[in-house]
C-alpha cells in the first residue's frame, strides 16, 4: 500500500521500487483489493497499444486504505521510537 500511495500504480512499477517478485506482489495486490482497501482498473487497451505492450491494470488507494495504511505507519512509528529509546543509553 506504501508504494501505491507513493504513485506506483501498476505491478511492474510496485515490483520495482519494492524489490520483491510477481509472486509476492500480485497476490498482495488481490488481497488487498479483496480487503476493499484497493481499487484497480485496467487502462485502456488503445493506450496501451500505442506503446506496443500489454495493457496494465492500475491500483489506487481506497479511503480505507489510506486510513490502513495511515495506522499502519503509525504502529511502525511507535515502534521505531520504543526500539530507539532502548538502544539510546539514558543520562544519569
């Protein structure tokens, strides 16, 4: 979700900029949009075409997607704070 809202919108580009394989991408991107917290749509075929390749079927944030993902960060956050409190020695 992290990558669809940084506008990668198509599996390739999410596969990209994330590093990981088809087979990890594409199933995530279907459970995602299954969970409701994607919305995909295929681009036109003529557009496609044009750049002589496959059409490409692209991903958006729904509403409750960006709100996952806004909790998600959130989590991620705290723990990054909780990890850096321990690490960082106290001054007595």
């Amino acid at each position: 979700m992290q990558a669809v809202a940084h506008d990668y919108h198509y599996g390739f580009d999410i596969m990209d900029v994330t590093g990981l394989p088809s087979g990890t991408v594409y199933p995530a991107l279907r459970r995602l949009e299954a969970a409701g917290l994607l919305a995909s749509k295929w681009e036109d075929e003529e557009a496609a075409r044009k750049e002589q390749r496959p059409a490409r079927k692209y991903y958006k944030l729904t509403a409750s997607g960006r709100q996952s993902l806004a909790a998600a960060v959130g989590r991620y956050r705290r723990l990054e704070g909780a990890l850096h409190k321990k690490r960082t020695p106290s001054k007595a």
